[in-house]
C-alpha cells in the first residue's frame, strides 16, 4: 500500500519537474488506475492461488468418484461424488425450472409488457432480486416441508435456488431481448408475420448467445449457495442419486461440514471441494463466453 | 398483381398527437407514386398507415378508410398481419435478419408463414433475387449471412426478400437515403421495373430521385412544428416538377424551405 502511494508521487514529482505539469497528472491518473486494478487483482489471484495449492493435493480419481460412507469426518480417504451429483443434480432442476420461466417472463416485459401488470411483475423481480439466499430457504421450508409435509430432499434446494436464479435470468435476458433492434421486429411484422412467429423465429434466435450466456452465469451463481441447501438438502455422508427423496449433499455444504470438523485431513477435503467448485463455475464461465461468441449475429465482412 | 388504393379521410395518431390529418388520395396500379416534403411532415406515418404497421407503434392510431380494390384494411374482420402479407416494406435502413443466410433471408417470408417444401423455396428465392437486380452477386454465396453484403447489396436483399412473398404493393421508405450514389441507381432502376409488377409508393427526401422514378408525386407539409402534416397536393410528377398548382410546393421544390 505505501509502496503504492510513494510510487504514485513519486511519478508525480519526477513527471512535473521532466515533463511539465499537464504530463504529470495525466501520469498519476494512469498510476492511480492501474495500481486500482493490481490492487483489485490481489485478493482474487490470491484466493485462486490459496485454492488450487491447498486442493491439489487431495484431488484425484478416487476423490472425485468416492463418498465419505462408512468414514467418520475424522477420517482420512473419502471424497465428494455424492456431494458433486448432489449438486449437479439441485442446480440442473433448479435450472430446468427457473429457465423457462425466467425468459418467458423476460419475452412478456420487453415484447408484450404495457401497464400495471408489466410494472407490477418489474416491481416483483426487483424485489426477488434481492432475496437473501437464507430467505428463500426458509420460505420453502415452511411452504413446502411444514405446510405440505414433504420431509428434505435436492428437490426442496433446487426450488429454493430457482427462486433465487428466476429474477437474475429475467434482467439478463430482458437486458439482451432489448438490444435486438426494433427494425428486425418491424421487418419480420412487415413480412406478414404474426408476432408470436416474430418474436420465436426472429427476436430469440438473435439474442439467444447473451440468454444462453446470462443463463449460464446465473447456473454459476446459485451453485455455490450454501444457506437454502443447508436448510433444505440436508446434507448426508451417502450417495443419493434420487433427488426427490431423502437428504443429499452438495459442494458448498461439504466444503462447510468438512471444514466445520477441524482436522487436518477434512480440512484438506474441504479445500479439494472448493476447488472442484471454483473449477465448476469456471468452466460454466467459459462455456457461456463459447456460446456467446459463436452465437453472436455476424457483422460486418 | 398490384392493386389501386384509395385512401379517404385518413388522420393518424400517436397517443394523443396527432401526426397526420384528414389525408385522401388515391394511388394508381402499376406505378410509382412518390411522397416528398420536409422531415416531420408525417411522410413515414402516412405510408405505416398504408400496410397497418402504423399501430405496431405503442400509441399508434388510425382513423379513416384505406381501401384497397374495394377492400377496407381498417374494417373489423380484417386481419392486420393479413394485410402485411398483400401490401410489403422496405425500411430506410437495410435490416436483413442477422442470424440468417443470404437465402434463408429470402425464405423468411415464406418460412415463417409455414411454407417449407425445399423446392419451392429455392425457385422463389431465385426468382426474388433475380426480380431485386442481385442474383449475379450472390449466387455463390447463398448460404454465407445476409450481412456481409454492402449496403446497397443488403437493400436490395430486404427487396428481395419484400417481393418473395409476392406482395399487391411496395411501399418503400427513403430506400435509399443510406446508400452511395452507385448503390442509389441501382435501386432506381430496380423501382422502374418492379412497377410493371407492383404498385409502388415511395418516400424519398432527394427531389431529383422523385423526379427520375416516380409517375405521380404527392407533397406534404405542416403548418408549424407540432401540428399534423396534411397533403398540400398530388399530381403527375411532371407537372409537380414544372407547375405546380401550389405555391408552397413550387418553394420546397426549388428549395426555398424544408
Ligand atoms: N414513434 C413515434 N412516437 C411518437 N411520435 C412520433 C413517432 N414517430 C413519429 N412521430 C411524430 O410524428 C410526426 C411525423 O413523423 P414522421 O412520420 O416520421 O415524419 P417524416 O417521415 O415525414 O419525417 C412527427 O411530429 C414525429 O415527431
Ligand atoms: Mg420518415
């Protein structure tokens, strides 16, 4: 930080005294930003280093395929297979729900949307938006473990990560659905089209890469919520492959239990986890660039 | 092929502003007629008016007839994307579908109305092509996007693909006041042959271009800024360009205003 500063002035006086004033703070300014971006840098190389190290060591075939049955936490061996299916298995029907009726709630604001209902359903997702994780969790533990009986299972986490992932799917695709040009809208109408043609064959399929993508980034934030799938999955040593019934764990859970042991070996578990997780939204990241690269409407020559 | 319109009475409005007011005139087959005068004058309006894109607009109005061989577009049982499909557009700017090939653009029209048998798709989409002046151009590229053509290659795709589903009327809006002079005579010679197929009407800003393509001429203007454009008059163009019965119309000609 100090070195930081000094190195900032530093440039200041010596640009001023070499090069005139004008220089000078135009040298600063570019200082300042780029010991910003170092600085921003920092924590996230860090953590990325700090991550990889400390997983590396326990990760390997029998880790990413084994459970922890039969272990005590205390143990050494073990793995997260039941935990990663667990999470495949919570994200992929939390996806598989919120998708759909994300973007056609998203197509109903930006195509049809005029008047109180469309405000309301803005007003509904702005405030979704901001749901706690905790929040949805418990919501669906009253509704639908307590009021409807249903005893915890990856079904009642995915319900809870859908409602989280819905208002994150509508903004990022009513963000791409209104940077299709309107001319297309009126080209295809011109033709004779009805809209609801218009909007499937035209509108969608020009804005599908940034959907695809905003889809993708929403799967990669609600993978590592902890707090609903605590409340809701349970959490188990086994592996259930069924997620409809019974408790299953998840990534982010492990990560927590097995750091909450305390020894040596399950903290390295914890670690390991961790990196399969991070490794997980990041191939989600990269796949979303892919899809949004080769998707996006050529231009040009 | 191609169809007289009448248009009686026609006031169109967005919200509450009123655009255009109490326009009649009737718009002879096989032929170009042209609207010109000064921007804002409700030139685009009247012409959206003409094939009901004009209430895609949120707001857009209508009040008056459109008849179109007898046939009113604003009577109640008609189907508004009907009327699309018999009276065709071309924009201002070229607006080929990005996600499309250069044929799939062509086959828009058809496809997206439900008409898919390989066959016929390829005889319309070369009789379009060859009928919009660009089939030599793109022969070879059919399956390459729409918009890696120039501009004036991409106009004429959107003519194209306007004319593949064989419209009664053309309406064209400032076609070509995006593209090169080159690009320009191209579309000018195309507008001349496809009136011996179509009824044509025609937007233009560019008096010269009016003067050269057009049979009729139409001239609008506002009394100030705010109020509704109306039609001041329309006649043979030859006579709107010579001796013009108003005054108004011979000072925006020669360029005194607008
Ligand atoms: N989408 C719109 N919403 C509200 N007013 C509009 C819209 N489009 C055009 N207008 C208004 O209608 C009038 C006529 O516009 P337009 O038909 O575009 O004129 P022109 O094509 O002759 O330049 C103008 O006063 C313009 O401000
Ligand atoms: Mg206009």
């Amino acid at each position: 930080m100090l070195a930081a500063l000094f190195f900032v002035l530093a440039t200041f006086a010596i640009t001023t005294k070499v090069e005139g004033s004008r220089q000078g703070k135009d040298r600063v300014a570019t200082s300042v930003v780029w010991v910003c971006f170092i600085l921003a840098l920092v924590p996230l190389l860090s953590l990325a280093w700090v991550t990889i190290t400390k997983g590396i060591k326990v990760i390997d075939g029998y880790f990413l395929t084994h459970s922890m049955s039969g272990l005590l936490d205390t143990d050494e061996g073990g793995g997260i297979y039941h935990a990663l299916l667990g999470t495949l298995e919570q994200v992929g029907i939390a996806t598989l729900i919120a998708a759909p009726v994300g973007l056609l709630t998203a197509v109903y604001l930006v195509e049809y949307g005029r008047g109180r209902l469309a405000k309301t359903v803005t007003f509904f997702v702005d405030v979704m938006t901001g749901i706690p994780s905790i929040v949805a969790g418990l919501f669906i533990l009253a509704t639908w473990n307590l009021m409807l009986g249903f005893g915890p299972s990856g079904f009642a986490g995915a319900l809870a990560l859908a409602i989280l992932m819905m208002p994150v799917v509508v903004r990022s695709t009513e963000e791409m659905l209104k940077l299709v040009p309107n001319e297309l809208r009126e080209a295809s109408l011109a033709l004779g089209v009805p809209k609801w043609r218009t909007i499937l064959k035209v509108v969608l399929p020009t804005a599908i890469g940034g959907i695809t993508t905003g889809v993708m980034l929403a799967v990669a934030r609600i993978t590592g919520e902890t707090a609903p799938v605590l409340l809701l999955v349970f959490g188990t040593k086994l592996i259930n492959p069924n997620p409809f019934e019974g408790a299953q764990s998840s990534l982010p859970l492990y990560v927590y239990e097995q750091y909450v042991v305390g020894t040596e070996a399950s903290i390295d578990r914890a670690w390991g986890a961790a990196l399969v997780l991070i490794a997980f939204v990041m191939i989600l990241n990269l796949v979303a660039r892919g899809i949004a690269r080769w998707k996006a409407p050529s231009t040009g020559r | 092929m191609a169809k007289r319109i009448d248009i009686s009475g026609l006031s169109a409005y967005y919200g509450n502003h009123k655009a255009i007011d109490d326009i009649s005139m009737t718009v002879e087959p096989r032929s170009v007629t042209a609207f010109i005068g000064p921007s804002g004058c409700g030139k685009s309006t009247f012409l959206r008016t003409l094939n009901r894109m004009h209430e895609v607009t949120p707001g857009g109005r209508v009040e008056g007839k459109v008849l179109l061989d007898d046939e009113n577009l604003y009577a109640k049982d008609v189907d508004p994307v009907a009327v699309r499909r018999t009276v065709g557009m071309v924009f201002q700017r070229p607006n080929p579908f990005p996600t499309m090939s250069i044929f799939d653009n062509v086959a828009a029209g058809l496809r997206l109305n439900g008409s898919y048998k390989k066959s016929r798709l390829t005889e319309v989409v070369e009789k379009s092509l060859r009928g919009a002046n660009l089939w030599n151009e793109v022969k070879d590229r059919l399956n390459k996007p729409g918009s890696g053509l120039s501009g004036g290659q991409q106009q004429r795709l959107c003519i194209a693909r306007a004319i593949a589903v064989e419209p009664q009327v053309l309406l064209m809006d400032e076609p070509c006041s995006a593209l090169d002079p080159i690009s320009t005579l191209a579309i000018e010679d195309l507008i001349g042959e496809l009136k011996e197929r179509f009824t044509i009407v025609i937007v233009t800003h560019n008096m010269q271009q009016a003067a050269r393509v057009s049979d009729r001429t139409a001239f609008f203007n506002l009394a100030a800024i705010g109020q509704p454009g109306k039609l001041i008059e329309i006649d043979d163009t030859e006579r709107i360009f010579s001796n013009p019965s108003v005054q108004a119309t011979e000072d925006y000609i020669s360029g005194r205003f607008g």
